[in-house]
C-alpha cells in the first residue's frame, strides 16, 4: 500500500466476521504520513476513517420494519458501521395495507427499498436479506440464515451494538385452525394474497356449478377483530364491493356479506365513544355485520365457530374468506433469547426507559417485539428519599422536594402523569393530599409520608401500544442516542440517578401520542387527535381528507408519497381493479 | 308469468347447461300479447329477446389473450350468448410484458378484467374462470376443469359456436432442464416472478458469504432467444441495472453480465438488416454480450451447455438467471382435440382462411394456438379453370381471365403477391411471359397453358408470425363475421367458390402487417412499420417516442391507458423500485 499523507476513504466490503481488531489505520500526520499497521490476524479487511480515530463500532440491526428504518433514517454519526439483517429489503409503511387489500394504493408505492433510504447519509452501511435465527449476547453474535438460494445458508454477524426490531408475529392465542384458514395482515404478501382471494371469492361463486347456498358461503367475508386493522379493512372491502365489484359480478352481488367479529363489547375500543358508535352505527346501515361479545374458539376451512362471551353459546358461520386481525406473538427465536438472559417468565421482551434489554450488555430493543418495563417509584422509594434528603435530616423540606421533582418526574413519568390526572398542579398539591389541607410550605415529610404521598403513583404506569408510532418514535429516540454517545457519556444529559451515583447518559424515551384514524368507508374517517381543537374527536369526511394528507406527509420518500398520491387519483378516475394476479 | 303486450327483457342467469331447446320465449304481437311456451324439460331458464326471435346462439370463447379479447371488443350482434372460459379473467397486454420484469411498468396497469372490457356492451355474457381439458366435437361441448377450489371442479359447457384462442405453451425443443430451470415470459406472473428473481440474484451476491466467482456466477443473466422479447428484456434488465441497481448495489457492479444467446446467425433476424446491426452494434458496446450460432442443448441448475452450430463445439457457462424466451408450442387439449378432428399429423391446429377448423363444424380458432391453412391454386386448378371457362370452350380468353381474377386473387391472396413481387401489373403480365412476349389480348390459355402460368405462385403463401398483432386482428375479423352473420347468409360477399356453387358467405382473413417495434433500451427503439416513409425503418431516440405513443394507444381501455402513461412518468422521475415483493 502506498504511503501518502492525504488519508483516502476506501469501501469497506464488509465480511462475516470483520472484528474490529483487524484494521488497517491510515493515520494522517500532518507534513507528511505513515501508515500504523494493527493486524491481528491473517484477516485482510481493511478499514480507513478520516480521522486518527478510534475503532469504528459495529452497529448490528435486526429488522426494517418502522422501528429499524427510522433509527437508520435518524442515525447521523460517521463513526459507526452499520449492518442491517432483515427478511425484507425494504420497508413497508403498514398503515396502508388494508388499502393495499383492495388495491386502492398498489403494494409497490407503500415500499421503499431500505438501500434506497441510507444511501444518501454518510455511514458505513450494509445490508443482508436474511432471517435471525440466534443472538448469542454474552458473545455478542448474531446467528442468521439467508432463504435465498436453496434454504441453508448459515453465517454469524458480530457486533458491538445490536438494535433488535423485528416486530411481532401473529398471535392465534392458540385457536385451532387459525394458521391454517386464516389470512392475516402484517406483510405486503399478506395484503397481496388478500386481494386475490378476494377476487378469487367472486370468481369461485360465478362458477356455473356453484349452489346458491354455496355462493352465499364463499361470498361471506369474515372479520376477527375489531382493532383499527379489522375494521378498516370490513371498510375497505365494502368499498371496494360496491364501488366496483357490482358492476363486474351483477350475478352474485347480491349474495355478498361481511361480518366483523370482536370479543370485546364495541369494535375500536381504544378511541372515543363517540367515534365506537359512529363506527357501529355506519357499519349497521350499510348492512356491514358486526358481532361483539363473541370469541371465536375454532376456525375450519369452511366455518367459524364462535362462542357468545355472555351466554358461553356456541354457534358456527360458514365463510369464504377470514381475516385474522387481533394479537400479536413473540417470534421464537427472541422467545429464546429471552430464556438465555433470564427474561423466560415475561410475556414480552423488556427493556429499561433508554431501550436498552434487561439483562445484557449493549442489546436494544424496540418496536412490536419489545417492551418498556417502567420502573416503579415504590421500588425506588428509599433510594429517592435518601437522594432528595440533602441534609440527611430525615424528612425532606418543600425545598428539597422542589429541587429533586424534576428528575424524579423525568425518571419515573408515572409521577408527572398522576399529578396532571389528579388535576394538582404541582408538587405542593401532593403535600397538600398527604398532610391534609392544613400543610403549608414548611411542612416536611418523612420517610413514611413521602411513601403514602407517593403511593397511587404506580397504577399511572401504561404499557405503550403495539403501533407504527410508539416504533418510529423508539427509532428515532435510540438514533438520538447512538448520534450524541460519546458527547453524552461525558456531559450525560439525563436525570439524577437515584439508585448509582451522579445521572443519567440520555433522558428517557418518552412518547409523545400524535393521534390516531380510523378510516371507515365510503369517503369517512374517523380522527382521535390530540392537535385538533376541542377534545380531538373528529369524524366524517373533512377527517379522511386530514387521513390523506397526514399519510401522504408520513411516507418515507418522495417516490412514496408521488406513488401514493397517483394512487388515490387513479382510483378516483379509473376504481380499483379487479384482475386476479 | 303475466301476459303482456309489451316484450320484457330478463337478464337470463346462465346455467352450466343451457340447451336452447329450453326456452320460454316471449312473442310480442302487435295488439296483444301472448305467451308461448316451449320448455322441452324441467328447466325453468327464461330467455326473451326483443323480437319475434330465432334462437340465440351460445359462442363459447376459450381463452382471453389477444385473439378472444378482440374478438370479443368487436362483437356487437346482441343475438348471441358469449361464454367466455379461461384460467384468467382478465386481458393482458402482453408487449409490455419485458417492461414489466424491470418494474418500468406495473403489472396491474397492463391488465384489464375480461368483465369490464364486455361490460358495457349489449351481449349475454358470462365469464367462467376455468380451464379447458377437451373438447367434443361431435357432441358440441367443452370439459372445463376451475382450479379455483381445491381442485377438482369439472363441468361441461355446451355451445352452438366455439372459438378457440387459448394462445400456445412454451416450446422448449425437449431440450433437458429448460423447464425446471429457466424463467420464461409468456404470462403476467412469469414477468412479476422475472422481476423478483432479478432482485434476488443481486441479494444474494450481496451475502457475505457469497465468494467473488460466485457472485460473477450469480449476477450472470442469460436470455435465450434472439427475437423481440429476448432482445427488450436483455434491454430493460441492462438499463434497470445501469440506471437503478448500481447505485444500491454498488459492491457487486462490476460483476453483472448479460448474456444474449441465438441459434441463428443474427439476433432480430425478422427485422431489417440494418435494425439487427444495429443493436448488435449497440449491445456490444454496451457489454450485453450477444453470442450468436450457439444452441442451447442443456440447462442444469448453474450452468448452460451450448454447442457451437458450426463447429460442434460444446461449452457451458455459469449463470444466475435464465430466460427462455424462444418456440411456441401446442396445448396437450389442443393437441387431443387435432387428433380427434383427423389433424394428427398436423403441427399445429389447422383452420382454412375463414378461420374455422379443418373437420369439424362451427368450431373457430385464431391467435397463437392455430394456423391458416391457405388453399394451394395448384390443388384447384382444375375447378378455377373450368368455373372460369364460362363458354366451356376449353380455353380462357383474356376476356373470361378479367372476370375472375379478383375473385381468385381473393380466394388465394398468393396470386396477388406474386403479381406484386414480380413487378407485374395485372394479369396481363402473366399471359405475357407464359405465352412469350408477343402475347397480346387475343391470345387464348387452354389448361395446361393456365397451370404453367399459375405454377409458382404457391411459393408466395407465408404462414402468418405468432405475434399479437396477427391474433387481434384475427379476433376482429371472426367477430365482424358473426355480426354479419344473418346478412351474408342472404347476401353472400365472398369470392367465388371454385369447388362448388354461389360465393363464398364472408371475404376471407386477410392480414395487414402494420409494422413491429425493438426496443434496444436507453430510450432508443427500433421500428420497422410500413407507414414511415423510405422504407419503413427507424432507429432511436424517435422511434421510442413514437414506440410510446403507439403503445399507449393500443391499450384496450381508459384505464390502462391512464396506468401505463403514469408508469412511465413514474418511472421518469423516481426510477425503477428495487423491493423484493
């Protein structure tokens, strides 16, 4: 190699095992140069940077589903090699795939190939289609296999820090015949093949040797779930029958039916009231079935068994078509990692507020897959009060409170939310509850009063949900992270630790909820948005052209947004189309 | 039923046997109105048409590629039933197909469903999704098998009319592993599969396990097949690449090859000398690798075997993907169906000029799945000389020559091709050079003189290419047939029959060759149409232009139309997407 004082970037191809100890450093020296030669083995990888650096940390992220993709999209800092392992080599903007159902957006405008996305930003980056099937923490390896050329092909990827994303799977909650039967609606595949089977339903009843009876059966389109999946889906399907089908199937459109299913009381119980009987109240006029309270226990390939939740009556419906839309799973193989660092009793993997999983060293985890185990401020409470009591008195002034709250309510968010529900303004107000109206500003509270004060606190603690929201916001949270490491690990930006000495690296991930729709048909969305004036509640038709332009804004490239937006005026002009491929 | 003066019109549901024998038909009589009744069974289908009508007819169409959607666009008599059976219920427009597999256009924006091309038209009309097994004959029905529902699902359609347009197989010339291994490009699917598969190789080479001969073998594409289709797909894979792939890909660039294998000496052999330099020029220089006088004798899983067709010399070369996209071959049902019909020994299915079956009766069959048999004047000579020979005076006189020779330049096109090759200018200029130059308009044939100066026209006769362009105008011609049906019967417009009495009912098919694009890729196409001035041909960046244009208004709908200009805008702006689904 030839030896020249200015330092060149060379690519990088990265291999199997690029350990970092293998490197070729260019130094550059000013006035003239010299190359530092740090080879380990006989490994001949080499690795340049621009500056007299230190080692490029290996980045390892499982999955591009909006987790992964947004913290490679919010990820700036040069210094990290970044290698991507997903099934997938691109990202998907799922929120549209009920739209994709019908084929009012097509499959390829609402993906975008995840090279695509990092090429333009300037870190070391690669990507590899294949599945993880292991992650050996304590060696700090990732066990993948490609599915692209003829099954096995097994390698090891290391790293030194792993970002898992790998969403959720399916969760049948064990119902018999449910894998088997039923369509689910996570993948463009899965949205893909719902198209055709739609398609495939009519073209099944027009055959000439189909009973009437027997046309009813295949025309009958199950829903299991009444989340926001399932009943925009029944929606678009309704659409999509009326608007276009009818005219194409005269002979049978008549025999067309769609039920939701929900086990719950109302379909779409996480929004407003309002908008739950708007829902059920359009769905009932169009002649759309929805069916609360009744569980489905079994799926055959022609019939739905399904259980009255109040009742226990056990009553079955013939179907031609089911989509499974409620639940969702661990994969196994993050069950098995969870069994490796002592997470077998969980449900779901856990990690702290900054991402990170419990148990092992730097692994995170976030989206679908994982979830944020909140500390409780009881478990904490002596460490808190011996923190907050400066003087070591043992009570703690109105004084101290004031100069710990901030940190306590950043660390333990359960603190500031219970004061906002409890309508307190602040702190003084806790006192106030504690000691009686009577507590005025000298008063000073031990041990055992800062626990009652203290003690509701916890039932505040919400699990965040499964959505495309809480893993964007995840995403780009660690992203901020991983951007401003080395500058926060000397100025850490965090709250007091309480239970260690001095604070925090970063503050917390904290979600902020934008809102949620809730598209219903024929033009009519439903909105639960916290910007909108009043109580955010917003239905009709004025809410589905903010559901356009807020997805449209969403999409993650400009290719995207056009194709998206084309899409919709195709439809308009043209409809959705009916081929079966 | 009511008895009315007025005639209702039912729209009849068709049953998978709706003999016309069981009809209730409805007589309008001016004054009053009456019933009559004519159920010969238990069968309660009602039929009634708008006047004191025969029969309608049932024309059962077999398949709906070019021939069977054109025939079926240009259909307008409303006194048939049409039943169209085919495993896909819609159209494609199949030129588009190479563009396609590179994503420069959609799947869907080429396709239209069959229901919506017919919809607005004043026919009965039903669609079955199902494929043909066999076909009888004798007994005027069609087994049909739906592939919808687990399989087996048969039934029989009867028909007073059928017309086959089934389109032909993939011939591979039994040459081993061709259908195991290669791709091939006949269907929308197989475009789509293209078009994941191209993805494919590229991540696969992108594994880090993947050794450097292995990514050469793997990002080797070799098509097939020097005509059209193999020529725009080694041109759009080669611009995707160039244009698209390269700047996500950039670690396996340098390995892609393209390679363009032809039996004959030349690729584009049906075009112009000068277009086949051409883009053999162009590949050349842009390293798609054209190798031509090499047979294909073996396709194994990673590499080709072909034998040099001068030498003798057998190679192989690795390779990652391979397109077949040579030979059309028969279906096995038609391939039964010509041994039942005594055309055994027939290549392919066999129809005179009027489009119907050789040996059977009110069968019709165009596009890629038959052939016209044209009659040889040589065969009729006898029957021509003697219909001719009005006076029955045992030679023609110049005179009695005028008088037939429209009907025979008509009924054997190949006379007037002749004329036209030889530079002759009528029919005078063939009495001159069979009877020597001194022949003048006196001069008298007897029948040898006749059959010396007819003897070299049947040289002329040319089988008609498998193109898209030959099966849709053959279905336009079949449908302006049977709109004229009733008329011609009454008032034949035909040539002469020769071999019997009266005229012909229909002039025979006749093709009008409008001229055929190549696009060689970087928006440049060759053309060779007989409308642009010189001699038709064109080569470059207007002729793309024009390749557009012709393209977008050959589609069969609005839609399509609308979908395919989008695509390519689309694609203009944004580029060719790379996600694998």
């Amino acid at each position: 190699m030839k030896d020249f004082g200015i330092v060149q970037k060379i690519s990088r191809p990265f291999r199997a095992n690029p350990r970092l100890t293998n490197i070729l450093l260019v130094v550059a020296v000013s006035g003239g140069g010299y190359v530092a030669y740090a080879q380990a083995n006989s490994d001949s990888d080499l690795i340049s940077s621009s500056a007299p650096d230190v080692e490029r940390k290996k980045v390892v992220v499982l999955g591009t589903g909006w987790a992964g993709t947004s913290f490679l999209r919010s990820l700036k800092n040069s210094s990290y090699d970044v290698h991507v392992v997903s099934p997938r080599n691109y990202f998907a903007f799922t929120p549209l795939l009920p739209s994709v159902t019908c084929g009012t957006v097509e499959p390829r405008s609402i993906v975008e190939p995840i090279r695509n996305i990092v090429r333009k930003k300037k870190i070391g980056f690669q990507f590899t289609e294949a599945e993880c099937l292991k992650i050996d923490a304590k060696e700090k390896k990732v066990y993948c296999r490609s599915n692209l050329e003829n099954g096995e092909k097994e390698f090891v990827v290391d790293y030194d820090y792993l970002v898992i994303s790998v969403g959720a799977n399916v969760n049948t909650f064990n119902t018999p015949g449910v894998m088997e039967n039923c369509h689910f609606l996570k993948e463009v595949e899965d949205a893909q093949k719902i198209r055709k089977t739609v398609i495939e339903c009519f073209e099944k009843a027009s055959l000439p040797t189909v009973s009437d009876e027997e046309k009813e059966r295949i025309l009958h389109f199950a829903v299991v779930g009444g989340g926001p999946t399932g009943v925009e889906f029944a929606a678009e399907l309704h659409d999509y029958v009326n608007e276009d089908l009818v005219k194409l199937y005269p002979g049978v459109k008549d025999k067309v039916k769609i039920t939701l299913l929900e086990a719950g009381n109302h379909i779409l119980s996480m929004f407003d009231k309002r908008i739950t009987e708007f829902a059920e109240e359009k769905f009932r006029r169009e002649g759309i079935n929805v069916k609360t309270g009744a569980m489905v226990t079994k799926v055959d390939d022609k019939q739905i068994t399904t259980k009255e939740m109040k009742t226990g009556e056990i009553s079955t419906m013939p179907y031609g078509m089911a989509l499974w839309s409620t639940g969702i799973g661990t994969r196994p193989f993050i069950r098995d990692f969870m069994n490796q660092i002592g997470q077998a009793n969980r449900r779901v993997l856990a990690t702290d507020e900054w991402l990170r999983v419990e148990g092992c060293d730097k692994v995170y985890a976030l989206g679908d897959c994982a979830t944020i185990n909140q500390r409780k401020v009881l478990e904490d409470i002596t460490a808190i009060f011996s923190k907050a009591d400066k003087d070591k008195s043992g009570t703690l002034t109105v004084q101290e409170w004031k100069e710990v709250i901030n940190d306590i309510c950043e660390r333990y968010p359960q603190v500031e939310l219970y004061l906002k529900n409890m309508q307190m303004r602040d702190i003084v107000d806790l006192l106030k509850e504690t000691k009686g109206a009577s507590a005025t500003k000298s008063v000073e509270l031990n041990i055992e009063d800062f626990k009652t004060a203290l003690s509701k606190v916890d039932s505040q603690m919400k699990m965040l949900p499964a959505t495309a929201q809480v893993a964007a916001q995840e995403g780009a949270y660690l992203a901020s992270c991983f951007n401003r490491m080395e500058k926060c690990e000397k100025y850490p930006e965090g709250p007091l630790r309480f239970r260690g000495e001095g604070r925090h690296r970063f503050h917390p991930f904290r979600y902020k909820h934008l809102g949620q729709f809730a598209p219903l048909g024929g033009e009519q969305t439903a909105a639960q948005l916290p910007v909108l004036p009043g109580d955010g509640v917003s239905i009709g038709y004025s809410s589905q052209w903010l559901w356009y332009s807020v997805y449209a804004s969403k999409q993650v490239s400009w290719r995207n947004r056009g194709m998206v937006i084309s899409d919709w005026v195709r439809r308009f002009i043209f409809g959705r189309d009916s081929s079966q491929i």
